[in-house]
C-alpha cells in the first residue's frame, strides 16, 4: 500500500510538471540579478530626459528683440506730431467785484472785461502761452513745455510759473481750467507773423542789409558800415566802419522775450534782448522777420537815463557760416601827438604814446581837430562812446566815455609818455562808462607847480575791470585816483606822489593795489573810502601829512605784507572803525 501511494504522489508531480512546459526549477540565472533588474539605460538620464532643443531655451523663450527694452526707439506720438506748429486763440468775459458798489447785489458792482489768451504749440515741446487775465505780464505767460498723451488725447502744459494744465481736445478746440475758470481757444489756420519758429533752435551768421534811424534810410555802403551778426551757442555782434573795428560785442547776454518787439512787428512772439556783459551803456533787442532775416534794434541812452537818445533800426540776412570773416581785435596804434592819441581812441584799441608830453588842455584849444563838435553845454550822453568836453571852473576837460576793451601804455617803458592838463579844476584825464581800460607806464599829473587844485589825476566813473599798470601819477592833482560806481579796479606797481587832498577817494568801488607806492602827499584823508573795500598787498606808505582813513559804514581796508612809517600806522590805529574794519599785516617802514 505504501508503495502505491508514493508512485500515485511521484506521478502526480510529473504531470504538473509537463503542464507548466518549464524545467524544474533550479538555483541558476533566475537567482542573479536579471538584466530587466539591473539599472538599464531607459533608467539612466536618457536623451529624452536631458534637456533637448525643444527643452533648452530656445530663441522664442529668450527675450527676443522686440521685447528687449530700449531696442528700438518709441514711435513718436502721433498726437504731438499732428499739434506741432499749431496756434491757438480766444475770448472769453469774466467778472470780478468792484469796489465802487454799494451792495454786492448792486449791479454796479460787477464789471465784466474781455480775457485774450493764446497758445503756440511749437516742435520739441515748447510752446508760449500769454493771457492778459490779470495783466500783460501774468506771471504764467512765457515760455512753456508741452506734451501730448495718445491714450487719453489729451495735452499737459508746464508753465512758466510752474502751474500743470490738463488740457482736452475737441472739435477743433483745445480747453483747460486755469485761475478757477474753464479757457477754451480756438485752432487758428494760421500763426500772427506767418511762421512757426522757434526761438530755441534759431541760429546763424547774418551780415547788415540796411539801416533806419528815425525814418531815414541808409544804405550801408555809402556810410562805410557794415556788421556781422552771429546767434548761436554764444551771440555777438561786430559793429565796423571804414577805418575798423568799432563795436565789438562777444558772447553778450541773452533774454529770451515771448513779446513782440514792436506791437505791428513781423514776429509776434518773440524778441531777444541782448546785452553787453558788465556793460549798461548799450543795448540790443531782435528779432526774426523770416528764416534768413532778422531785425535788430539799437539802443543808445543820454547821461539822464529818461530817455534813449537815439534807436537805429537794420535789417540783416542770413549768410552761410564761415562765408564772412569775424573781425580781430584791433593791431596797436603807434602814436606820437596828442591829436593821434585822441583820433586812435576806439572800441578793442591797444594805443602805444612815444616817449614826450601830451598835453590835452592844449589839444582841445589849440589843435586842429574838430574840437568844436565835442562841446556840449548843458548834458552829453554819457553812455555814447566818444570824447566830450566839460566846461570847468577854470578850463575845460576831456571825458573819454563808452569804449571797451581800451589800453593806452607808453611805447617805450623805460621812456614814459607823460599825459597832463592844464585847469587845476579839471582831471587830467576822466573816463566815464567804459570797460576792460588799461594804463600802463605812463606818468599823469597837471601842469605848474603844485597849489591849490579841484581836479583829480584819474577819474573813474561806472567803469568796470580798470587796471593801472606802473603808472605815476603826482599832483597838485586833488587825489591821484577818484572812482564812484566803478567795480575791479587794480592798482599794480603804481605810484601815488605829491597830491594835494589825498591819494585814493573811493565811492561803491572796490580796489586791490599791489606793489603800490603812496607818499609825499599833504592834505586831509589820505584814503577816502565811502561803502568801498581796498586790498593793500605789498604796499609802501610814508611821509603822508593828514589823517590816513576814513570809513564809512560797511567799507573795510586790509593790510597785506605793508610797509607803514609810524605816523601812518598810528593814525591807522586812530581810526574809531579800527578794530572792526581794519586788517593790518604790516611793518614800520625804514625812514627816508
């Protein structure tokens, strides 16, 4: 039985065998790790999982060019292109309360009055805006920027007075609120003067056409006239006759004015005004007739500033740049009498006196120039460039007015000219309103021997940037210099000697000496000075009889590196404004 029951298990495992059709199990290849097990490549970091050209950023996914900024410039606004150029005006009644009512019910209250107010909106954003709302010259008027919004349509103005208008546009109308009250102006076809220029980018040379004064016409030419004018960067004009240079006017300041020049004018919004700098004895005013024309206006004024004594209309065009030559400063001018050396007296003159006398009392009675014409009686126009002639107590004097850039020195320094007069209630030589003067080496004083004078040696009246360059200059003069009014004057190695009040009297007049020597002067102040500042470098003084300072309010003196001999340095010390206004780096001077 049991061995019938075995061979029954025995052919039962057999049969499962054959039905599974698979060899019995072994530990074999099954047990190893399988290929299916092990890390494949569709398990590693496959292509397909790297980062392919279509992962990796592509040139769609990198800022492309027309998302990068400032790859290309905006397109201009379509708005600001089609209001470019255009003018706009209106009306409008307003009213306000008078103070000639008695209710303010009261009708006579109110007092209406008409608003003109205009607008000209020019390329680059800048316009002009006026409005007599207030008056004529409301602080808003003026130059102003604009700019236009394409999204809203709408344009903000920046006015002069620093105000912000939101301006809106509709039907052929440009509206705003400004002082609480709604301005709607109107779109004009065309602009007062014919063109739309701006002021800003208005530049070029233009030559003389022709001249007017007072209704005459004059033709250039026949006068011996011409004159360049150049507007640009820096603005000058150069004014010359037949026998040179006459007026030379660089780099002058500018007013850009948004007022026309004259109320029936061409250009009716705009005029530049032009001036010299530190010069008030002339001015310019412009304007633009066309592109290629400009009309200038030239002022001259008399001694009493009521009025100006004379305006010289031109017309000038344009020339291309470069086409005419710019006038140089003047060669020096040799001369050797004293009617020369008053004939060479110009604008941008260098003049050089051979060794001798000149004598200019004696020139203007004696001489053969047209002295005559230089007399005037009762006022002449100071500011006027020119010589004049004023009647004093005893005799005449010259008064050399108006020239810029003037130097007058002695041809042969170790041989200097000497330059006098001969009224002892004149000064030697009086300039009156010029600028940038030099004199340099000469000697000045009056004839005779000293006594009892009036005149100065050197007097300066509003002139600016003055400079005595070794001079000498000695009495009976009162003062070797008076200046009133007259800014940077310069002292160097000059010498003051033998006048009769003083050496310096100052008013509003500021003076730097340097290497300057003061002595054998007997009077009363030495150094008068009235609101006035002086700087003494390296200065001598000595054997000056009289009280040494006087002080007004506000003026202070400075003593740098000087010699005092005692009396000058204890009245010095006297002064009651000493300590206050008084410097003093100096030494005792040795005697003799």
């Amino acid at each position: 039985m049991k061995k019938l029951a075995l061979f029954l298990i025995l052919a039962l495992l057999l049969s499962l065998a054959a039905c599974t059709g698979k060899p019995d199990p072994a530990p074999a290849p099954t047990a190893s790790p399988a290929p299916t097990e092990a890390p494949a490549p569709t398990e590693a970091p496959a292509p397909t999982e790297a980062p392919t050209p279509t992962e990796t950023p592509a040139p769609t996914e990198t800022p492309a060019p027309t998302e990068a900024p400032a790859k290309a410039p905006p397109s201009p606004s379509a708005l600001a292109s089609e209001l470019e150029g255009s003018y706009w005006s209106g009306q409008m009644e307003t009213e306000f309360e008078s103070y000639y009512g008695e209710d303010e019910e009261d009708e006579e209250s109110i007092r209406y009055f008409t608003v003109d107010s205009d607008l000209l909106l020019l390329e680059d954003g800048i316009g002009i805006f006026r409005t007599n709302y207030y008056s004529p010259y409301d602080p808003s008027n003026g130059y102003c920027s604009w700019e236009a919004d394409d999204e809203t349509g709408t344009v903000r103005l920046s006015l002069s007075s620093d105000e912000e208008l939101e301006c809106t546009l509709e039907d052929g109308q440009i509206s705003f609120e400004y002082y609480d009250e709604v301005f709607t102006l109107d779109r004009r076809e065309s602009i007062p003067g014919g063109f739309d220029l701006n002021p800003y980018q208005f530049s070029g040379t233009f030559t003389l056409k022709s001249m007017e004064i007072e209704g005459y016409e004059m033709d250039p030419a026949e006068e011996g006239t011409s004159a360049v004018l150049v507007i640009g960067e820096t603005t000058s004009l150069y004014w010359s006759r037949d026998y040179g240079p006459d007026l030379r006017e660089e780099d002058m300041w500018v007013y850009m004015g948004w007022l026309p020049l004259y109320p029936d004018c061409e250009n009716q919004f705009w005029s530049m005004e032009l001036y010299p700098q530190n010069d008030n004895n002339r001015d310019f005013k412009l304007t633009a007739v066309s592109e290629d024309e400009v009309e200038l206006l030239f002022y001259s004024y008399y001694a009493t500033g009521e009025s100006y004594s004379s305006v010289l209309s031109c017309r000038f065009e344009r020339v291309e740049d470069g086409s005419v030559a710019l006038p140089d400063a003047s060669e020096p001018v040799t001369v050797s009498t004293t009617e020369e050396f008053m004939a060479a007296l110009q604008d941008d003159a260098t003049i050089l006196l051979e060794p001798g006398v000149y004598n200019v009392t004696s020139w203007l009675e004696f001489g053969d120039g047209d002295q005559a014409d230089l007399w005037h009686d009762v006022e002449y126009p100071y500011y006027a460039e020119g010589i004049y002639v004023e009647d004093e107590f005893d005799g005449p004097e010259v008064v050399v007015a108006g020239f810029r850039n003037l130097t007058i020195r002695s041809a042969d320094p170790d041989d200097p000219a000497e330059i006098v007069c001969l009224p002892r209630y004149a000064d030697v030589l009086c300039f009156q309103y010029c600028n940038n003067l030099t004199l340099e080496n000469l000697i000045m004083g009056h004839t005779e021997e000293p006594g009892s004078c009036s005149g100065a040696v050197v007097n300066l009246q509003n002139c600016y940037d003055s400079t005595l360059s070794g001079c000498r200059l000695y009495g009976c003069g009162t003062y070797g210099v008076t200046a009133y009014s007259s800014s940077t004057l310069a002292l160097k190695d000059c010498q003051i000697y033998d006048c009769t009040y003083g050496c310096m009297d100052l008013q509003f007049t500021d003076v730097t000496a340097t290497g300057t020597r003061f002595y054998d002067c007997d009077g009363y102040t030495m150094f008068s000075l009235y609101y006035s500042d002086v700087v003494f470098n390296s200065c001598d003084f000595r054997d000056l009889i009289g009280n040494m300072l006087y002080l007004s309010e506000y003026s202070t003196v400075v003593f740098n590196s000087c010699e005092l001999d005692d009396a000058a340095k204890a009245s010095v010390e006297s002064n009651e404004r000493f300590s206050e206004a008084v410097t003093a780096d100096w030494t005792s001077a040795p005697k003799g």
